[in-house]
C-alpha cells in the first residue's frame, strides 16, 4: 500500500510556502537545523506524521520500533538535503528511518541522475527501493532469522548497499548463540528454501544455510575446546 505523503495545514503549510518561494540559491539544509519556532514545528509534524503513517516501521531495514516519543527516529530525506536542499520540505522527498539506516545512507546519492532540478516522481528515476513509489517486497526479502536481507532486483542491490543493510548479518555471524538455536536457524531457511521462487533465490538459501552452518561449527568447536581445556 502506497505511503501516505504528509499535507501541510495552518501554520505549517505557510512554512513550506515561504521556503519555496525563496529563489534556489538561498534554499539550503541548514534551514533544517535552525531552531527557530516554525521550523521546528514543521519538522515535529513531519516526524509524527510519518512515524505513524509507517506503522513505527523503517521503510528500508523494517525493523519496527514502537516508542512512545520520537527520539527513536529520525526524519529522513530520501534525496540527500546537502545535495537537493530544494527538496527539502518536499513531501514525496520525506519519511522516517531509524537511526541506523539514516546513519548509513547519510549523503549518497540515491537518483538516476543526480542533476535532476525538479522532484522525481517515478519509480525509475532512483536506484533504491523508494518509499513512497515502490513496494518494498518487491525489492528485498527479508529473512529475519538470519538477519539476512535477501536481493531481489538492482532496486534490492542497491537499498541494502546504501543502507548498511549487511550490518544485521555481521551481528548474526559473530553471536554467541547456543548450537540448539543454530540448528533451528538452519531449519527455518530450510523451510524458506522449500518456498524459494528462482533459481538464484534457492542458490541466496543455500548459501545463508551454508553460512549459519558454518559459524555453528566454529561455535561448537570453540566450545569443545574450551570445555576440554578446562578439564584438564
């Protein structure tokens, strides 16, 4: 379902208007971090819009995190504002991430053509899987036992590379988890194996299952190891 965009009312819309009518070479990202009064109300009702209107999920890892301020957010531009300060207010251009992902994406570029003076409002025009224009599923799967984020188109590629979306599966493979949990890991992938539409999805599996395999191993081996040595 597409995200609903925020609409600016009351006082708030007549900051946007003032922003826009600015000529382009005096619109700048700092604007957002001035604490003057009505810029920090706009971005307070960007944030609470946003929040709920993602269902308190990140368009981009979809971690969800349910909080009842919103310190545990941040507004996210999907164009970089360093870049397209003119985009700044722009509401096709705003959600919220969490404040991994935004760490991550920070400044780099996510458009075709990174020229581009007016807003993109089509799917093609950005190499990540766009919040307001794209499904999510239809880029990425996420196998969450694993922490694994699994690609499904350049779309996909591209998210997970921006986003630091690998920074889940580094976690997983250096847990400390008991050889039981890494024999249940290993049977959910089966079981997502099972259901895999393609080719490359099934080699994707096989690969993760080899993987999980792996780092149980060395898991138990170092365990063994310890557990001999400290019988001696």
């Amino acid at each position: 379902m597409p995200l609903i965009h925020i609409t600016y009312n009351g006082e708030i819309l007549g900051t946007f208007q003032r922003f826009e009518r600015l000529p382009d070479i005096e619109k700048s990202g700092d604007v957002w971090d001035s604490k003057a009064r009505d810029i920090c109300d706009i971005k307070k009702a960007i944030k609470d819009h946003y929040i709920i209107a993602q269902d308190y999920t990140c368009p981009y890892c979809k971690q969800r995190i349910e909080v009842n301020h919103n310190a545990s957010w941040d507004a996210e531009h999907i164009i970089p504002k360093s870049t397209h300060p003119r985009f700044l207010f722009e509401p096709l251009n705003l959600c919220v991430s969490c404040k991994d992902c935004n760490n991550e994406k920070r400044d780099k570029p996510v458009l075709v053509n990174n020229n581009r003076r007016t807003l993109p409002v089509n799917s093609g025009d950005y190499i990540i899987s766009h919040p307001h224009f794209d499904d999510f599923n239809d880029n990425i799967r996420v196998i969450e036992i694993a922490g694994y984020y699994l690609p499904l188109s350049d779309k996909g590629r591209k998210t997970i590379e921006i986003c630091g979306l690998l920074r889940f599966s580094y976690k997983y493979a250096n847990y400390g988890n008991t050889s039981q949990e890494n024999k249940e890991t290993i049977l959910e992938l089966a079981n997502s194996l099972m259901g895999a539409s393609s080719p490359a999805e099934e080699n994707a599996y096989l690969g993760i299952i080899s993987d999980t395999a792996r780092a149980g191993q060395k898991l138990s081996k170092e365990a063994f190891l310890k557990q001999k040595e400290a019988n001696k």
